[in-house]
C-alpha cells in the first residue's frame, strides 16, 4: 500500500506526477474555511505533507498521528512548532540556499527604493504632477559610498553585502552571535555590537531568524540609536520588529524612512499606518517569488519530501538530530 502524503500548495503538475507515481496523493491548494475539515481529515492519514503558508502549532500536529514528515517551501520555519516536531521524531526539511540570491535582490531593490523614493515618485508621475523639474523637497539619498549595516550574517546577508561592496562601494558592518570570516576577507565586513552598527549604519537591514531571542529585536530604543537620516530595512521576519516602535520612529521622524517585505500580521491590515506613510514601501512578502525560484524550491521540498519517506537522509533537515535519533541504529541513514 502507498504512504500517503498531504500537498497544502499548489504545485506544478510535474511535480504531483512524480509524487502520484511513489504515494497516494491529496492536493489542495491551500488551506482555507471552505476546505479546513477536508485537509485535517487527510493529515490524520498522512505519513509526509509539503506545502507553505499555512501555520501548524501542538495542537494542529496533534491531529497528525501517523506523520513522519514535513517539508516546507520556505526557509523559514517559525510556522511550526519545532519543539513538538522534535519531541515526536518527525523531521521537517525546508528551503535555504535556492532562494538566497532572489531574496537579496528583493532587499537591495528595497534600499534603492527608499533611498531614492522610487514609489513615492512614481505615483507622483502617474498622478500628472511632474509639471516640472523637481526640487530639493523630492530629493533622494545616495546609496553609494554608504555604510550599510546588518541584523544577521547568514546567506542572505552575504548575498546582500556582495552587492552592497562590490557593486555600490558601500561600507559593511554587521552584527551576529558568530564571525563571518568570508565575508569579512572578501567584502571588507567588520563585526560589531549592535549597538555600533544601529548608530554608524545608514541603512539597517534585519535579516534574522525569528526566534524567541529575535523577537521584537528591534524596538523604540533600537530605532532611537539609529541616524535620523538613516533608512530601515526588513527582508527577514514581520516579528523581530515592533512594529508599533517603528510606525513611532517613522511619525517622529527618528529615522528617515523604511523598506518592508513582511510584517507582524501578513496581510498588512488596510487600516495599518504604514500604508499612508510615503517614506515607506511595503512589499506583500514577495522576497523569493519569482517564477524561477518558486519553482526551484518547490522542487527542492518535494525531492526531501520523497527521500524522507523514501527512509533516505533529505538534503535540508532543520534539525538533524531528529533524522539521527530516528534511524540510531542505521547509523543515521546517510
């Protein structure tokens, strides 16, 4: 009898092809009211499931009893309860590395588009009110030469350094609980506490994990130690920030201006300050999505999500003493 899988994204038809010919397969595209009763009744079967977007905490697992594993078209994985993954030996597999060169590429769009008020002016454009050169009032900021500061040295921020030095001549400095000796050697970077880099930066950009040590991370007084003429930037996750200390900063003009790809609450609520806010551009969480890597990390979950029900050691395990408790005595099953 075929293991039986779950599928909560819409995926290509190639790819539930592939699945269909090793598991008996349930697709949904997404997960909503209309179908929720549906997609609990087919995870209780399941023995893997892939898919995004949809949060799964100890309660919703619970219901999951013949689960084996999870494999999520994100690299980020603060959608699920990790701790009771772990304490019931069900491995989840998740995305890093495909999406990494995209991601920098959303967020460096997001420094020059704050730097140079690229939305503001073009709904300025397109409202007829280019009536003739402007002045100094819709002025930008430069971003060469600049010194660009990171929350966070992991893939992305060396992606994003890259760009920064190599292309723009910036300054690069970072925080981080641990060195980054290749970025160091190759862009000049220099590690600092954060409290240096929120002062010396021009541009802030948070490219954290969500954890309960990141959480609200930057806050009131982070903002305060920033530059007035600095901009903030968000490519990571909606909650290392508080949001209500940001929207503050922005009305008071404690710093310049910001650039956000994810909120607290995604949708961003239509009511939320930060819509009428023109030294703001907000992004709807679009870091990795284009047609080229969406499809390479779904490609990637699902091959993790075959090798794991396939009792063969996926490429991108979250936690991997999960998979190594799991087959002890196979030697992890390499």
């Amino acid at each position: 009898m075929k293991k039986k899988v779950v599928v909560y994204k819409k995926l290509a038809p190639s790819l539930i092809a592939e699945l269909e010919s090793r598991f008996d397969v349930t697709a949904f595209d997404g997960v909503n009211d209309g179908n929720r009763a549906a997609f609990m009744a087919a995870l209780a079967e399941a023995e893997g499931m892939v898919g995004a977007s949809v949060k799964f905490d100890a309660a919703m697992l619970a219901k999951a009893g013949k689960l084996r594993i999870a494999s999520t078209i994100s690299v980020g994985f603060d959608t699920f309860d990790t701790a009771f993954l772990r304490q019931r030996g069900i491995v989840l597999t998740h995305t890093p590395g495909v999406l990494t060169e995209t991601v920098a590429d959303t967020v460096f769009a997001l420094i020059l588009a704050t730097a140079r008020r690229v939305v503001e002016l073009a709904e300025f454009v397109k409202a007829g009110r280019w009536e003739r050169s402007i002045g100094p009032d819709l002025f930008g900021t430069d971003v060469h030469d600049k010194t660009i500061g990171f929350l966070g040295m992991g893939r992305i921020g060396a992606a994003v350094a890259r760009r920064a030095r190599l292309g723009f001549g910036m300054k690069v400095i970072y925080h981080d609980l641990h060195a980054a000796p290749s970025v160091e050697a190759d862009f000049a970077a220099v590690r600092l506490p954060i409290e240096r880099v929120l002062a010396e930066a021009d541009f802030v950009c948070a490219l954290l994990p969500l954890l309960p040590s990141t959480e609200k991370l930057v806050d009131a007084a982070a903002f305060a130690r920033m530059k007035r003429s600095a901009f903030f930037i968000n490519g990571s996750r909606g909650r290392v920030v508080d949001e209500a200390a940001l929207i503050e900063a922005l009305r008071a003009g404690t710093i310049a201006g910001a650039g956000l790809d994810v909120f607290e609450k995604e949708p961003l609520p239509a009511a939320s300050p930060l819509l009428s806010m023109p030294n703001v551009v907000a992004l709807p969480h679009i870091g990795s999505a284009t047609h080229e890597t969406r499809a390479a990390m779904a490609e990637t979950a699902v091959a993790d999500l075959i090798a794991g029900l396939e009792e063969r050691k996926p490429a991108h395990l979250v936690d991997e003493s999960v998979w190594q408790a799991r087959y002890a005595d196979a030697g992890g099953m390499a």
